[in-house]
C-alpha cells in the first residue's frame, strides 16, 4: 500500500512555512485557499500538497510580491515564477566554487562527499571567505530548492547538519586573538527567539566574530527571552546577536526586540541579522542591523567608540 502523508495542523502549517496562523484564516477568506479539511472536532486540517504551495507563496512574498497576485497560481506555476526571480538575484561564487557540486552530492544523499568537499573548501578559502562567500549563496540556494520542491526537507536538513559540522569544526580551532589584549572583546552573547528554530545564520555570524577575534557564547537556537536577559546579566556581554529567518513572523521579531531591549541593561548592544522582512523594512533604532559583511566593520567600530571612551 503506497505511503499517503498526514495532513498538517495549523500549528504545522505556521511552523513549516513561516505563515501565521491568523494570516492562513485571513487568505482562507479573501482568497479561498488554503482549503483546509476538518478533523472530528473542528480543527483544520492542510493536506501536503496545499503546505506545498503554501512555502511556494511565503517565499515568493518574502521575494516582494503581493499575496493576491501569487496566492491564485498552481504550485507549478509558482515553482516556475521562484526558479526565475531567484535566478537573477542569487549572489555569484568564483568559477572554482560553483554551487552546483554541493547540491548534487545532498542529492546523492553523500553526506561525506559532501563534508570532504566543504572542509577543502575551507582550507582554500579562509574562514571569512568560506561563509561569507561560499556558505552565504549556498544557504540561499538550499532555500530556494527547497521552496521549489527541488529538495526535500530531509534533504535540506541534511545538507544544512553538514554545513553546521564543519562550520563548528572551524570555529574550534581558531587560535585565541585578541586586538586589544587580555579577554576578548567584545563579548558577545548569540542566540534565536523561541518561535525562531533556525540556527546556521547564527553559527555563521559566530565563525565571523571568532575569526575577528570576539569572546562568542553561543545558546543555539530558540532560548526563551528571560533566560537571553539572564545569561546577558551573568556572562557581562557586550553585545546580545539575534538572527531572523525569513520564515519568523515578522510581528515577533519586532515585540522580541523591544522587549529585549527594555530588559537588557542599557550599555548591552542589540544586534540583529538575517533575511527576515522586519529587518530591512521597519527595524527600530536601537537595533544594529548586520549582514555577514558587516559584521568585522561592527566589531572594529564597536572597539573604536571603547578606546574613545577610554581616553575620553
């Protein structure tokens, strides 16, 4: 008997696509899909093939369209429209470090093919360069085939465990550096808010900061937003850095942020990275908001403004 997947609970379908839940009943009404079934109580139930198409529109949203104008196509039709304005818009690695080598060994499920290509990779390119220049584009590339049904989720699991692997393998063993002597500065605490699952943006931040010579505490991913002010307090941070998928909605990030900002002490920086909308369009001024090439200009103008204070 062939395998027929479950259908998903709301709770799923804002978990795996990044839509909220008021937002999938507002769409049900507006625009007639989703078309949940019903469980004997009530609830709403997606099947597959509508989560499918779900991913489908939040990454062509999170690409600028407008709900109303993608919400109405099939999922071919929206894999097409995906493939093409990604196309244009992904960032270009060197001829010697194409994308498409990487993805093809996660196809073939060579997850050690995979590892031994990323760690020469490594080698070759330096840390900085590696995430910023390889591992940055891939990321963006995994997302992209995963929105278009190009990988599975075990797929993309898969490759996204690989990356982490080597990246904290690296991480590791950076020698200690410290450009202003004695314990490294800035401290810098890293983590995700709750309902923010999502944890390579983060590892990627902290390879950049170790490489600059910050003191890095990594949470990992999801700490609740008590225990990110508790930690702060304990471990005397500098700076708290969240990272911001694109898939957190966008409402959560901004209540995250101003409640951490109320409770943080004052001279703790708020740092904040990722590719979530909340960030580019309406990101508040007490946040220092990074991409990964920022990050060594943060940390050096961070250590400006401390030996101007000094000497001041």
């Amino acid at each position: 008997m062939p395998f027929s997947p479950m259908p998903c609970t709301i709770s799923d379908v804002e978990r795996d696509t990044g839509v909220a839940k008021e937002t999938l009943r507002v769409w049900e009404r507006r625009y007639a899909f989703p078309r949940p079934e019903r469980d004997p109580f009530g609830e709403r139930l997606y099947p597959v093939e509508q989560v499918h198409k779900l991913r489908l529109v939040k990454r062509l949203i999170d690409l600028g369209f407008r709900p109303g104008k993608v919400i109405g196509y099939t999922a071919q039709e929206l894999q097409a429209l995906a493939e093409k304005t990604t196309s244009g818009n992904r960032p270009r690695l060197p001829d010697a470090t194409e994308l498409t080598p990487y993805l093809d060994l996660c196809r073939s499920h060579d997850s050690d093919g995979l590892r031994r290509k990323l760690s020469q990779a490594l080698l070759v390119m330096g840390l900085r360069n590696f995430v910023i220049d390889l591992m940055a584009p891939l990321t963006g590339a995994i997302g992209d085939a995963w929105a278009c049904g190009d990988l599975g989720v075990w797929q993309e699991h898969l490759l996204t465990e690989t990356l982490q692997m080597v990246l904290r393998s690296a991480i590791f063993s950076m020698p200690p550096t410290n450009p202003l002597g004695g314990a490294p500065r800035p401290r810098i605490l890293l983590t995700t808010t709750p309902q923010e699952r999502h944890g390579l943006g983060l590892l990627m931040s902290e390879a950049l900061m170790v490489a600059e010579g910050a003191g890095c505490y990594s949470l990992g991913p999801q700490t609740p937003l008590p225990d990110i002010v508790e930690a702060a307090r304990a471990l005397q941070v500098d700076v708290v850095t969240l990272s911001f998928s694109t898939s957190m909605n966008t409402r959560h990030v901004l209540d995250a942020l101003k409640e951490l900002r109320a409770r943080l002490p004052e001279p703790v920086a708020l740092w904040a990275g990722g590719g979530n909308a909340a960030l580019r369009r309406r990101a508040p001024a007490y946040v220092q908001v990074l991409t990964l090439p920022d990050v060594a200009a943060a940390l050096a103008d961070w250590r400006h403004e401390q030996r101007r204070h000094a000497a001041a």
